[in-house]
C-alpha cells in the first residue's frame, strides 16, 4: 500500500495521466466537430454519438475518483428512489461546498449509466475553457452569463431544444450560483434578511431563476428534482490535487426524491419552494455534522469497470508513441531536440495545473454579492 501510494504521488505518472487526458481530449473534440455534418440530416443520431464521445472524456476524470483514489461514495437514500436511477430524465440539485462535488455527481451519473447524457447550466466563462467547454459546446450544455437580460433567449432556447433529448438526461444544478466560502455566505445572508428570507447556516441564499426556468422549459419531460445534500467524512476538505495525488476520501451523499407534480407551476411558488429546500438541505447538514451521517438508509452502488477500460485504451493508444519518441531523444544525444522535449513537458505541466486550477475554490466563482453585481434572483 505504501509502495502504491509513492507511486500515486510521483509527479511523472501525474503528468503522463494529463498528457493522455488532454491529447484525447483534443481527439474527442475534433470528432465531435467532424459529427456536426449530421446535426441537420439526423439530430438523434449526432446526440447519441456524442453522449459516447463525452463519455469518453469525462470517464477519465471518473476513473481518477472512483479508482486511482478509491474515493467511496455513499448514497443515503430508499431503494423505491435508486431503482429509478438512470430510467427518467430529471433535475439533480447539488449543493457546491467542495472542490470535486462535480466529481462525485459524475460518479453516480456512471454508476447508473448516465454520465455522457449528464447537463448542467454552466458559467459562461467555461465555454473558453479548452476540453471542457468545447466538450460542454458540442454536448448541448447551455450557458448563461448571469445577466438575465442577456440570458433569457438563450436560456430558453437551449433548455426548450432538450425536450427530444434522446438519452436518459440528469440536468445537474447548482442554484446556489458559486462555490460556498464564508464571505460570500456574510454577503448572501445580508441579502436574505433584506429580503424577509430565512437565514442559512451551511449554504447560500439558492437563485431561483435557473431553476424555475427549467422546471418552465423541461415539464413534460422531467419526472423528478432529486435534491442531494454532499458532505464528507472526518470532516475532509476534498480537493483535486488530492485526487490526483491518490488520496482516498468518503463522500455521503443524501439523496431525495421530488415528482415533479409536487411542485407548483406558478414561479414565484416554485421559487419559495426552493426556498424551503434549502432550509431542509440546511437541517441535513446540521444533523451530519453532529451524528456524523444522513438519516435514511444506505446505499453503495459498485463502481462500473469501463472507466478503468477507457482509460487503459486512451493510455495504450497515446503513451506508447510518446515513449517511443522520447527515448529516441535521449538516445540521439541533441542538446536541441533535448531542449525541445523539455520545454514541451514544462508547458504541458502548466497547462495541466491550469486545468486543475478551474476547479479551485479560491479561484472560481462569481463576483457574489459585489456593489456592481446584478440582482439576487
């Protein structure tokens, strides 16, 4: 184990494991773009493909949880729920505390084989993030700059095209618009209050907007809102480097089940809705942090083994050149081509620490509660 854990860390095999992430990612991407020819000859058709293709990136990133850190992941919730798991489309609620939350949504959306149809309404800034916003592009993710005048239309049309999706669809939100830290917490309370709004302890004030307007766009073809409340054991800090790093965490994840005719049409009912959904959610963490889990029975689902298998293809398919090539410059003795390969491995660090780095809470997130922001919805 320790042996294996060396292993894990050294910056090497991190660094070979982002090459393969990246030069596949670029193959998926110009795959996807060659797949465009079908969208207006078979929508259907260009969808499923690219559910595949998506699947093949994002699988990587999921093999890394589920088993290069052996991360496990608990589900808190009853069987009638979890026998519905990947049979209807629905919108998943998540709370964003942690750093790899996407991660561990990810990994349930494999377990019950959904992860290349998965959604989300995403910043708009990650559009120009490479891999991941062209991916998201070609995926049908809509994006939205958080200005709802500029959204609208957008937003609307993005979420209205989805209603023939295909594939079994998870839209994954996370209405509390960024990333929990205290100082945005100070600032959405003082919002709250102005607003007569309960206060909350372990989350944000949620945006409604997102989520009305989806319920708006998407009834009739969602079943269900599944609210999952996110925490860890030990109280850990999760983090991606972590993971990349081979450190093993446990996740709990609270899973509750909603049909869609529980909740009311009219927007600003929806609205207080959520609302009370996240004083619920609040109370959840409340009771985790004192009794050290959620109420409700257990569930485990068994990871799947094509996250390993894809990776092992894209490895074997991309190292075995890179290897090759690289000890053809050491064998031939140029201080240029030497030079050369060395730079190359520095840039391609960087690249891939920069990836890493749109994960990091004190990097992202929105400008929360700035004097020039727009209005809490």
């Amino acid at each position: 184990m320790a042996l294996m854990a060396y292993l894990k860390s050294l910056f090497i095999l991190q660094l070979l494991m982002g090459f393969v992430f990246v030069v596949s990612g670029l193959i998926i991407n110009f795959i996807q773009l060659l797949t465009c020819v079908l969208w207006p000859i078979n929508r259907q058709l260009y969808r499923r493909i690219n559910c595949r293709l998506s699947y093949s990136l994002w699988g990587q990133l999921v093999m890394l949880l589920e088993w290069w850190s052996s991360t496990d992941c608990t589900l808190y919730c009853d069987q009638a729920t979890v026998d519905k798991f990947g049979k209807e489309h629905v919108i998943v609620i998540l709370n964003h505390n942690f750093e790899i939350d996407f991660l561990c949504g990810w990994t349930i959306c494999e377990r019950f084989g959904v992860l290349g149809s998965s959604k989300v309404l995403a910043k708009h800034e990650l559009l120009k993030v490479p891999l991941i916003g062209w991916t998201w592009y070609f995926l049908e993710i809509v994006f939205c700059k958080r200005k709802w005048e500029e959204d609208r239309v957008t937003v609307f049309n993005g979420l209205n095209s989805l209603k023939d999706y295909p594939e079994c669809m998870w839209f994954l939100l996370y209405c509390e618009g960024t990333r929990f830290t205290e100082s945005k917490h100070q600032i959405s309370m003082q919002v709250a209050e102005s607003k007569g709004l309960p206060k909350l302890k372990y989350h944000l004030l949620p945006r409604t907007k997102g989520f009305t307007t989806t319920m708006q766009c998407l009834k009739g073809t969602v079943k269900a809102v599944y609210d999952v409340t996110l925490n860890f054991k030990d109280k850990q800090t999760p983090t991606l480097l972590g993971i990349v790093n081979g450190k093993q965490y446990k996740a709990d994840m609270s899973v509750r089940r909603f049909p869609v005719e529980e909740i009311p049409d009219d927007e600003k009912e929806c609205a207080l809705w959520l609302h009370n959904l996240y004083r619920e959610k609040d109370v959840l963490q409340e009771n985790y942090n004192k009794e050290g889990k959620f109420p409700g029975p257990t569930v485990v689902p068994h990871r799947r083994i094509w996250t390993l298998l894809n990776t092992l293809f894209w490895a074997t398919l991309l190292l075995s050149p890179l290897i090759k090539f690289a000890c053809g410059v050491a064998v031939s003795g140029s201080p240029l081509l030497i030079i050369g390969f060395m730079i190359f491995l520095i840039i391609a660090s960087i690249a891939i620490r920069r990836l890493i780095g749109v994960t990091e809470v004190n990097k992202t997130g929105s400008s929360y509660g700035n004097t020039g922001a727009k209005k809490e919805n």
